[in-house]
C-alpha cells in the first residue's frame, strides 16, 4: 500500500514592508528631520520659520488705496476710522501744477544766478559812451580806454557818464572803478575824486535797477558787487566827492564792468 503523501512545507511570511516615517526637510541645510521636531538636528534652526513679516506698502500706494483695518477684539470698542478725503490727490496735482506755473518765469533767472555764481565773469566794454559834460582834454571816452593815467572830469556837479552795451543785453556782476586822475597816490591826492556813485542799470523792457557804491579814498582798484540783467545801458552819476574845493577837478580815471553776455 502506498504510504501517506508528503506533508507540503509552508513558505516563509513574506516581510511586509513599512512605509517610510514622515519627514520635514530643513530649509537651511537640508537635513531629514522627524515630524514631531521644532528645530533641525543638525544646524538647530527652525524647521518651519513661518510667513515673512508684512512690509507696509510706500506712502503714494497708501494715499491712492485704503488700508484695511484689523477687525477689533471681542469685547472692545473700536475707535472710529479716519476718513481719507477723496479730494486728497487732485488737490496735491493742482497745487504741483499751480507751483510750477508760478516758478516758469522764474527759471531763466535762476539758471543765469547760477552761472553767476559758479562762472568766472568777463570784462564787458560799452559798444558806446557819453557824457552830460567834460573838459576838452578829458572827455568820456577816457574812462573807458583801459588807461587809469588818463580821465573824464565832468564840468556841472550834477554830471552824468553813460555806456551802451551790445543787444539784447548783458548780465552785470561787478563795477571796478579807479577814482581820481591817476592811480598813484601823490598824483591822486592833487584833484577831487569821487565819494559815492550812483549807479543805474536800464534794462531791455525800460526798467532802471539803481545801486549806490561808496569809494574810499584811496588810489588803485576799487571793485563793488552791481548785478543787473539785461542791462544796455548803465549811468553813473558822482554824487558826493572827496577834496572838493576851488580849482580842484573832480575826475574819474576808469570804470570797467563785468559779467556775462546772453
């Protein structure tokens, strides 16, 4: 008889694979780190840092779009909302425009002080000259021939020395003047020589802009600060003189101005 069948052997279990635990990677160094865990193990910095703080948006967002508030706290009595007026931003438009309305005539001429100040100025000799009076041996032509040994001397106290300037105008900074009929000290001292000048500056459109320079008395060079701007002609006019008396001549020996011409 035959025998009893082999018993069949039972395969192993199968070993049932796990799934992998969950983990957080560190976003500074890029460690595995368990779930459950604040910091990183490795650089023990904080796993999950959290959204950035709020940036506030600049000030011309926030005059052109309202800023919600936070809804208040239960229990509290919120405080009531400052209105932002509608009118805010035409009103700032219309006051920029209306500035710079008011500042355009105004521009030319600070863009010439500018230069004034920031430029070297340059001598600007009349186009032409006259007097109301002179002696014959000294007309008005002597004050402005760049010689100081030779000089105008007016015969009426009350005289008058011009210069034309070239068109359309010049811009006048300083006025050099040298006083008596020479500038050496013991040929100064033998005429009267002016004390105060009366300067006026006529400009293109018919206005006249008048300085006073008081003169030492002194010989040499003597240079005064005398703006004007889109001046054709200036006046001089003596008004006050020192050593003044009889047979003493009052005399001017030069006068030069400088500036900028356009």
């Amino acid at each position: 008889m035959p025998g009893p069948p082999p018993e069949r052997e039972e395969a192993p279990p199968r070993p049932v694979r796990q799934a992998p635990a969950a983990t957080v990677r560190c976003p500074n160094c890029g460690t595995e780190n368990a779930t459950d865990r604040t910091l990183c193990v490795r650089c023990a910095l904080l796993l999950a840092p959290g959204p950035p703080p709020a940036v506030r948006p600049p000030w011309w967002r926030r005059l052109l779009h309202r800023e919600r508030r936070p809804a208040p706290v239960a229990g509290t009595r919120p405080r009531p909302a400052w209105r932002r007026p509608r009118v805010a931003l035409p009103l700032i438009l219309l006051l920029l425009a209306v500035g710079v309305w008011f500042a355009l005539p105004h521009v030319g001429g600070w863009l010439g002080l500018a230069r004034d100040e920031t430029g070297t100025p340059e001598s600007l000799p009349p186009t032409a000259f006259r007097a109301s009076s002179a002696l014959k041996d000294h007309p008005a032509g002597a004050a402005f021939d760049g010689f100081n040994n030779r000089y105008w001397a007016p015969t009426t106290p009350d005289a008058t020395l011009e210069a034309d300037f070239e068109k359309p105008g010049v811009r006048v900074t300083k006025l050099v003047v040298f006083g008596g009929i020479s500038a050496k000290q013991d040929e100064f001292l033998t005429q009267a020589r002016p004390a105060r000048l009366r300067v006026e500056l006529l400009t293109a459109d018919g206005e006249t802009k008048t300085h006073r320079v008081t003169l030492k008395d002194q010989a040499g060079q003597q240079t005064f600060d005398v703006r004007g701007t889109d001046v054709v002609r200036a006046r001089l006019v003596p008004e006050t003189w020192y050593g003044a008396g009889h047979g003493r001549q009052l005399a001017v020996a030069e006068v030069e101005f400088f500036g900028h011409r356009g």
